[in-house]
C-alpha cells in the first residue's frame, strides 16, 4: 500500500510540473505570437510590392500604412537602434507628397529627415532646412496639424527660420480653425 502512495505520489508531482510547463510555455508563445503578429507583422514580397505599387499607382494611404508596419527584423535599423523608415518609405512618401498633395506625408517628410540627422547625431545642412521648410509650408497650406504645429514652434523660437511671433500666430490660427468644433474630451 505504501508503495502505491509513493507511486502515486511521484506521478502526481510528474503530471504536476509538466502541467505547469505546457502552462507557461502556452501561455508564452500567445503572448510572443500576439506581440509579432499585431505590431509587426510580416508581408511577404510580393505583399510588400502591392503595397508599393498601390501607393504610387493610386496614393494609397493604408498601403503606405501597412509598408510602415513591416517585421522589425527586417526593417532596417539606424546605429542607435531606432526603426529606419527613411530607406523603405521615404521614395514613396514623396510620391505622396507631390504626386498625390497628401498633408501627412509632407509632414512625414519633415519627421524621417529629422529622424535621419538625430540618428547620426549631425545638424542639418542650409539645402535641407530649405528642403524640410518646402514640405512643411506645402503641407501647412493643405491643412497638416502636424505641419503648423512645427512651423509655429519654428518661428516663434526662430529655429531655421527669422524668429516671426506675427508669422508663428498666424500658424496658431489655422490650427485652432482646423480644430475648432473638435471634441477631445469625451
């Protein structure tokens, strides 16, 4: 009797820690598998290609969305570790820009450039202030939040630009107009 109890005692603790196991391993895969497949998803080439072709064919803004979301491990990094979008997106953000007058890429534009002169720590250089300054004011014209904002920031700390308070308050009043009957609290 005693040796069935001690038989049985040795099963129970067996079954016990592998139950544990499958547990924890289960439960450490959904979390890897759910943490890959929503924020990083990986698109095959010829997904990749679609999403290319759509966005300069068409302007397509969710396939210019979904080419931003591609696997990490192959999106190309800077030193510093930071996502690289400037490799992969940047050609198409200017067909957007300037085929397609979409605010948001010109903003976009703004954002990588900066991205890429913070990544390697150096300022950016007269032609690409006057370059970044086009597409801000090209965006800021077709009514980019994102744009104004930079631009007011812009003249009213004279960063790249004459320090303008007149100029900046104009960008002011565009941005509370294109906000005006927003609701952003809820």
């Amino acid at each position: 009797m005693k040796k069935n109890i001690k038989k049985l005692s040795q099963v129970t603790n067996n079954c016990f820690f592998k139950v544990i196991f499958i547990l924890f391993f289960t439960l450490w895969q959904i979390n890897t598998f759910g943490q890959n497949f929503v924020t990083t998803p990986c698109y095959t080439r010829a997904q990749t290609q679609c999403f290319k072709d759509s966005i300069v064919l068409k302007g397509d803004i969710e396939s210019w969305f979904w080419l931003g979301c591609t696997n990490d491990k192959k999106y190309p990094k800077y030193s510093n570790g930071k996502k690289n979008r400037y490799e992969l997106e940047f050609p198409y953000v200017l067909i957007l820009a300037n085929r397609y007058d979409n605010p948001q890429a010109c903003h976009s534009i703004y954002v990588m450039i900066t991205e890429l002169y913070d990544a390697y720590k150096i300022e950016m250089d007269s032609a690409t202030i006057e370059f970044v300054l086009f597409y801000l004011n090209k965006g800021a014209e077709l009514g980019d939040e994102g744009c104004l904002k930079k631009l007011y920031e812009f003249y009213i700390e004279g960063k790249y630009v004459d320090k303008d308070v007149e100029k900046a308050n104009s960008y002011m009043i565009q941005l509370d107009a294109i906000n005006e009957g927003k609701c952003f609290h809820k």
